[in-house]
C-alpha cells in the first residue's frame, strides 16, 4: 500500500533518498553542530542561524514522515508542500552558486562544492516528485 502512495517503488526510494539527506544534514545541523561548523571553517558565533536552518530541515523531515506513516491519503494534495521544496533547493542552489564563483563572500581553503553540488541533487530529485506524483499531488 504504501507503494501505491507513491505511484510505484522508484518514486518512493527518491522520496526516501531526498528526504533521508535532508535528515542528514538535520542531525549536522541540530546535534552535531561545531563539527559542521568546523568542518565548512564557520565561526561559531553562526551557531544559532546554523540550528535555525537545521529547525527548518527538521520540519521538512517531519512533514515528510507524517505523509509517509500517518496521513490517510498520503500525498494526496500536498502540492504547496513539494513545490516549495523543490523552489527551496532551486533557490539555495542558485544563491549558493552566485556566493561561491561571484560574491565570493565566505569562500575558504575549505570550500568543497558541496553546497552547490548537493541543493541541485535535492532539487533535481525533488522535481522528479513533483513531476512523477503529479497525479496526486495536484488533487484538490
């Protein structure tokens, strides 16, 4: 049944992929902050918009497993909800793209291309959603 959820096992294990990275930055972000912060060379007089990130993430996360476990029709109009996921990483991918190779504001010997390469990931994954639940997700 949940399969069906998802309009069949592919759309499910991105689904899965997409908001299980999300959850992986949400536990970088929320519990193992310094380390994030180290890792990227961030002040850590950041670590409050660090964790106001991670907060966001949080309840993406959990929005996400509410559709999944408990919602009875599962993603059945949540449209608003898969749209602004997919503008979010769209957003950041390009905001990201503009600080690292024109502003440069921020830009270290630890730069890695990881806030980059990882927004377009969950962008792309997130527009294949929209695109291959769009029968459902577009019930009004």
């Amino acid at each position: 049944i949940m399969v069906a959820k998802f309009n069949g096992i592919i759309y499910l294990i991105i689904y899965v992929v997409h908001f299980g990275r999300l959850a992986f930055y949400a536990v970088q972000l929320l519990v193992g902050t310094r380390k994030f912060m180290d890792k990227f060379a961030i002040d850590h007089t950041a670590a409050f918009m660090i964790r106001f990130l991670g907060a966001f993430f949080l309840a993406w996360i959990l929005m996400a497993i509410y559709l999944m476990f408990v919602r009875p029709n599962g993603v059945e109009g949540t449209w608003i909800f898969f749209n602004l996921i997919f503008i979010t990483h769209l957003i950041v991918t390009i905001t990201n793209y503009y600080s690292k190779n024109i502003s440069k504001l921020g830009v270290t010997d630890k730069f890695t291309g990881e806030g980059i390469i990882v927004p377009f990931i969950l962008m792309i994954l997130s527009g294949i959603l929209c695109y291959g639940l769009s029968d459902k997700i577009y019930i009004i």
